[in-house]
C-alpha cells in the first residue's frame, strides 16, 4: 500500500497542494487532481520543481487521478464537495479516502462551523459513496505550513477519525509524513462532527494573535 499513489482531488488549491507537497517529499507518489487536467499538471509542474524535479508528483483530471490512486484525499471546499464526490462513486468505491473538509461561514464576527445537523462533510461523503474507506484528517494544518520550509510541523499533531480501523491506522501512518509522528486515533468517523468546526476556532485565533495555530495533544504515552 505505501507504494501506491496518493491522488489529491482539488490538489491545485492551497491546501491539497500542500499536502501534495509534504506526501511527495517524504517519497511518496502523488496525482494532483483538478477540474480541469490541464490545471492539474500544471500545478503538478510546479510542485515537482519546487521537490527538484525527481518526478513523483503528477497531475490529471480528478476521475482519472482517484481511479489510478490507491488512496484519495479530498481537499476540495465545502461548495461542490456532495457533487464532486458523487461524480466519481465509482472511482472511490473500495478505496481509503480522506477527508479534510471544513464547512465553515463567515459574517462580520468571524468564522464559525455550519450547521451540519448530526452529520459532517466526511459522513456525508460516506453516505454517498458507501464503499470508500473515509477517514477524516488533516482538517487544522494550515496550507501556508504545508508548504513552508519547517522540515517537518513537529509542533503539530494530526487528529483522525475513522469506523474502519485499518483505513486510519494507514491514515495515522501518513500523517508522519507531515509531523514526524503518526496521526493520533481520535475515534470514530462521527467525531468529524467536532473536528471540522474546531478549525473555525483556530482560524479566530490566528487573527487575534497573527499567528498560525494548530492542534497538539498533551498526556499521550511516549511510545
Ligand atoms: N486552506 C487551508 O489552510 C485549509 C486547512 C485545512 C483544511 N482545509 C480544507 O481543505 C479544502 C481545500 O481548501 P483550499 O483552501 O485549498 O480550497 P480552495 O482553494 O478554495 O479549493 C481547492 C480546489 O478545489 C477545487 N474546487 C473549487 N470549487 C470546486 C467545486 N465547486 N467543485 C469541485 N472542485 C472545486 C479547485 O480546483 P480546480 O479548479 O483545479 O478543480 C480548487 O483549486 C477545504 O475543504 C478546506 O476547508 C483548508
């Protein structure tokens, strides 16, 4: 499985790019998906330069790239995601994919998490497509990390959710390639319910104190 590779539907936006970036540094083989495939290898081109050229990042429309990938990430924004994602039921169908959706508003007070009822965008995404393996993750890395110079955001951790516990231990594993250290088991898909909000928070944070904040877990045994 970790020689497969890692397709990023919307990877040509900030966010997918970013962790476009960070699969493909640690050696991992990445496809940038877009709308639009033209778009995609250009975006792919930009990302391989800034790796040195060593050519593991490529790009396609966002069916061909989730159909050649072993895992998909979905990186796209809230607006269009049931869409998207029923376009391509077929391609995701069997296959580990990753949600870092955050449905956030935003009116004169700030951002805030949207209503979503008793669901969340990874949920709804595994509604739509039944047999994908969604797991949630990534949702508080901000993309301007992502493709920042730190070698690796040991500072952070990733949270992941997810009801089929191979799927997220897999998820937990590339995590490292972000933070160094595997992704910590938050629980099942539901809790998504909780973590895509939280970002609304961080994102108020970082106004109030310039910063880019993200999310670290104290208390969790060493090993
Ligand atoms: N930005 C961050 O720091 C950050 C952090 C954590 C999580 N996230 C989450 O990651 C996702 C992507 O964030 P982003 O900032 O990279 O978003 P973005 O730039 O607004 O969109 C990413 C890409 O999605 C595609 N896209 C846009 N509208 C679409 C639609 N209606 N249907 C299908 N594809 C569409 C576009 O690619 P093409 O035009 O090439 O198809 C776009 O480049 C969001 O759900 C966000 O909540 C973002």
């Amino acid at each position: 499985m970790t020689d497969a590779a890692i397709a990023v539907l919307g990877g040509t936006g900030p966010q997918g790019k970013g962790l476009g970036y960070r699969f493909a540094k640690a050696g991992r083989r990445v496809i940038i998906g877009s709308r639009d495939a033209a778009k995609a290898s250009a975006a792919a081109g930009e990302l391989d330069e800034t790796l040195g050229g060593d050519g593991l990042v490529t790009g396609m429309a966002n069916a061909e790239a989730a159909a050649q990938a072993g895992l998909v990430v979905v990186a796209v924004p809230w607006d269009g995601h049931n869409e998207l994602v029923e376009s391509l039921r077929g391609e995701l169908s069997g296959k580990i994919v990753v949600s870092c959706v955050n449905p956030l508003g935003f009116d004169k007070a700030g951002p805030y998490g949207l209503d979503m009822g008793n669901s969340s965008a990874a949920e709804q995404l595994q509604s739509i497509v039944p047999a994908a393996r969604v797991v949630a993750a990534f949702h508080h890395v901000s993309a301007a990390n992502l493709i920042g110079p730190a070698e690796k955001l040991d500072h952070e951790d990733i949270l992941v959710a997810g009801d089929d516990k191979e799927a997220a231990a897999q998820v937990r594993a590339l995590a490292a390639t972000v933070t160094g250290s595997p992704g910590v088991d938050a629980g099942p898909l539901r809790l998504a319910r909780q973590l895509e909000p939280l970002t609304a928070v961080l994102i108020s944070i970082n106004k109030r104190y310039k910063t880019r904040s993200g999310v670290s877990i104290s208390g969790l045994p060493q090993d």
